[in-house]
C-alpha cells in the first residue's frame, strides 16, 4: 500500500469514527467506555498520519 493511499484510508477511518463518537453521544445513556475506546484510536490514527505526512 502506498503512502498516499495508507494516509487516506487513515483520514477515512478517522472522520468514521468522529460519526461513531457523535452517534454515542447522543444516546439516551452514552456508554463512557466505548467513548474513551473511540478517542484512543482516533488519536493513534491522528498520531500515525503526522507520521505519515511530511511538514
């Protein structure tokens, strides 16, 4: 997998889980374990794309 096609399937990953994190919080009852899982992996994809993309 190319660099450039590993950056964007990490860019879609991590605008997937921002859905994912807007749709737990807007249950009835949040859970706040799912909640911390999701912000945990968004930050490692967040984390490797700057890695991934010279500046």
């Amino acid at each position: 997998m190319s660099l450039e096609a590993r950056s964007a399937s990490l860019s879609q990953r991590h605008a997937s889980i921002d859905r994912e994190l807007e749709a737990e919080a807007h249950r009835p009852q949040p859970d706040p374990a799912v909640i911390a899982k999701l912000k945990r992996e968004k930050l490692r994809i967040k984390d490797e794309l700057k890695r991934l993309r010279p500046h």
